[in-house]
C-alpha cells in the first residue's frame, strides 16, 4: 500500500482506530484521486490486567491510544474512526465516567450465564440469528448483572468498546448497527429484540442502533468522530471492496471469520446446527459467518516454542502434512495457561518446531476448508473464490495450502482491510463518496492482491 504523504493538506484526511485484542494501531488515510493511501501511524501491545476475579482489558492502554489519534486527527483537520472486536463493552454512569473496566470476552464467569440460560438457546438464535458463545454479550450482561444488580438499572449505560471510547473522548453516546449485531440482543429485523433483553431481566436502550456512515459528533476536543463499520470484522469486509455473490470473505486474525454477504438474514435449524452467524454488514447487508479460532493457537505456540522469526517465516518451514489436527474449538485451547500442554492433552507430541508449525498451520487449514465446504451446504450458493485478508492473508503457506485443500483460488489482500474500510466510511461521511457502491468501487482501485490457485 502506498504511503500517504504526512505533510500533505491538499487532500481529505482520516484517523483510522482498530482496536484489535493484543494490539491497538492507528493509520493517516487520504483521498487521494481515486484511491485512498494510508500509513500505520502507530501500533501499541496492550493485553488484558488481571483484576480480582476477572480479566478486564486495560483501559488505560486503549484510550491513550485513542487520544494520541485524536491529537494527530486535529493536527491534519481529519475524521476519527474506531473499530474494535465485538460482545465486550463497558458500563458508564450518568455523567459518562466509567464504572469498571470493561471485562474480557474470555474471562470465565460468562460460561456460568451460558449455561444458566441453556434453555433459551435456540429461541434465542432464532430472533437473532446469532451462533451460541459463551461471550455473546447477551451472558456477559447476564454475568454482571447477577454479580452487580445495582448495574441493572436504568441510570447505567452499557457502550461496546468503539462507541465507549467515542464517549470517554466527550462524544455522544449510542450504539452502532454492526457490533450491535454482535451483541445475541438484536432482532433479525435490525431492532433491539425485546424477548432476549426479558430473559436477563433487563431492559433495552432507550435508542436503537443507527448504521454506520455518518458523524457521532464531536469530541470534547471538537473532533468530529464518524460512526464506521464499528465491528472490526464489518470494517474488513468493506474492506475488500466489491464482493461478488460467489466469492467467500475471510478475514484471518486471531479468530478467522469465513462467509457470504447475503441480503437477508438466514437463520433456521440447519444454519443454528451447523453453528453460523448473521452480522451486520457496513451497507446493512447480512455477513453469514462462522467465527473459527484464527491465529490465535498459532501465535501462542510460536510464542511460547521462542520462535525468533515472525510467524508468517516459521509457517513457511512447516514439516509435510501428517493429516493429523487440533480440534481447534476444543475448550481447553480457548484460554490456557500454555497452549503446549493444551495440544499434548488432545495427544499431540511434536518433536521440534516445524512439527509444530505444520500441525498449527494445516489444523487451521482443516478447519477452514471444512466450514467453506458447511457454508456452500448451508447457503445452497456455490462458491468459485475466496478472498482472504487480515494478518493471515501475509502468510504464502497459509494461503497456497488453504488453495489446495478448497481447490479454490485464494485471493489475499489487503492485509490491512479492517484500515481500509474504516477509512473508506470516514470518506462516505465526509461526503467525498454518494454511497456503499461507489464506495466499493473506491476500494477496489486501491487494494493489492495476489491470487494463489490450487496447485
């Protein structure tokens, strides 16, 4: 991608913020003739804090990232956009100052909720199309709210983590369509759904969620703050531009999101069964999705085997296939202490790193071919393509392989597509673009990809 020019006034600027679970970054967009240029301007570690019982994320870390963006928003006159993984939110009183830290999306407590609400499973993907996690926001509300009555109640805001941040900076509150559609509280018709709301005893935002595309408002510093594709995920596939009805959207991070845009939800026996998804897309379309454990196992092995090489350079010195693979949604890899033993309790003994890399690397592969082949069933739609994007779409291993088990060709790029179409809505909103269409159109003239076929 080429970079912007940082010095450069003459043409319309954006700060994009994507807020990911180990890191926060932030890019300078501009609109530059028919494409957009953007350069990563900053990106920060951060991980979750250990508070009393719960994990919680550091706030500290996500919002000093997100005021050293709005500095760089009011030094170039730019937008500011934030997008963030789904379910975790905060709660803020009626001032706006935080409660708590928001908690982690993998902390413990939410299973208990999950359980507890066991019952309600399918009625409730049937009013909201959304698969059964324990960290839907829906039993995480659950969870605090057994825990903390006294956020039950109507003087509390809760805010998911790109609308809190937007509110700690001094603008509106409100929630936004696409990580609403995260939540397992919204209906299938794009409105609070009231029974789900009922079965935790509690009540629905006064407002419902408004789409993305258009200024929040101001921030206490005058910043105006654009209501993006909120969900990461949603960022990314508007992201890859035009997507046509036979192409497959993968987006490959710490957890790896495979589907189809569809224009209305699907959420019947079959899709419930097969355990998909319907999220909101940036232009209000449906992402039918399965969210599959990405990177997440990968990285922690390579961590932990003390691999100096980044990963993209140790997948690529993986042994031969064995044909052998890690239930990947196995629980004991979700959160453990070491991913080493979690793979040795699932029988697994590797004598050196290539071992590892290649059963880390064609497990993935095995589990993605797998769901494409559950989405084409599922759906009824053939698919000719998928288009992958995220840090996976960097991986020449992951994709060449991921090409030969699907016998598709994988299309990768952008790897910064969650950036892209962050950037890309801030533009729609400043009016630089008539609508989603053209926007796509936009985006295609400034995606690089490359295109692996099945060998």
């Amino acid at each position: 991608m080429e970079a912007c020019v940082r010095g450069s006034s003459d043409n319309p600027c954006a700060i994009a913020i994507d807020m990911g679970a180990t890191s926060v970054r932030f890019a300078l967009g501009e609109l530059v003739g028919d494409s957009i240029r953007f350069e990563i301007v900053e990106q920060t570690p951060h991980e979750p804090l250990q508070q009393g019982s719960h994990t919680v994320w550091n706030v500290d870390a996500l919002l000093g990232a997100c005021r050293r963006a709005e500095e760089l928003a009011i030094a170039k006159g730019a937008t500011l956009g934030i997008d963030a993984w789904g379910v975790d939110h905060g709660f803020v009183d009626p001032g706006g100052d935080l409660l708590q830290p928001p908690v982690c999306y993998r902390d413990p407590s939410h299973v208990e909720a999950f359980d507890r609400l066991a019952h309600l499973r399918h009625e409730m993907y049937l009013r909201t199309g959304i698969q059964h996690q324990p960290f839907n926001t829906v039993y995480q509300l659950a969870a605090r709210y057994s825990e903390q009555p006294e956020l039950n109640s109507p003087s509390v805001r809760w805010l998911i983590l790109p609308e809190l941040m937007a509110h700690l900076l001094g603008a509106p509150a409100g929630h936004e369509l696409t990580q609403a559609s995260t939540t397992q509280l919204l209906g299938l018709d794009g409105s609070w759904c009231a029974d789900c709301f009922r079965w935790i005893d509690a009540e629905p935002p006064a407002s419902g969620p408004q789409p993305p595309g258009n200024v929040v408002g101001k921030s206490a510093r005058g910043t105006e703050i654009v209501r993006v594709a909120g969900h990461d995920t949603a960022s990314a596939v508007m992201g890859l531009g035009s997507l046509g009805q036979r192409q497959a959207f993968l987006n490959v991070g710490t957890w790896s999101i495979l589907g189809l845009l569809l224009d209305a939800p699907l959420a019947d026996t079959k899709s419930e069964d097969a355990n998909f998804t319907n999220e909101r897309a940036a232009d209000g379309r449906v992402r039918f999705l399965a969210n599959i454990p990405g990177f997440y196992v990968i990285n922690r092995l390579h961590q932990e085997l003390g691999i100096r090489e980044d990963v993209p350079s140790w997948l690529a010195t993986a042994a031969p296939d064995s044909g052998e693979s890690l239930d990947l949604f196995d629980p004991t890899l979700f959160s453990p202490q070491s991913m080493i033993e979690a793979a040795r309790m699932q029988g697994f003994q590797m004598a050196n790193s290539e071992e590892w890399a290649s059963l880390a690397l064609h497990s993935l592969v095995r589990t993605l071919a797998g769901h494409l082949d559950k989405l084409t069933s599922v759906t009824g739609r053939e698919i000719d393509e998928v288009r992958i994007a995220g840090g996976g779409s960097a991986s020449t291993q992951l994709c060449q392989a991921l090409a030969d088990a699907t016998r598709r060709p994988v299309i990768a790029g952008p790897q910064e597509a969650t950036v892209l179409g962050n950037l890309g809505v801030q533009f729609l909103a400043q009016g630089h673009v008539a609508d989603f269409a053209e926007l796509a159109r936009l985006l295609d003239r400034s995606i690089p990809f490359k295109t692996f076929r099945p060998s």
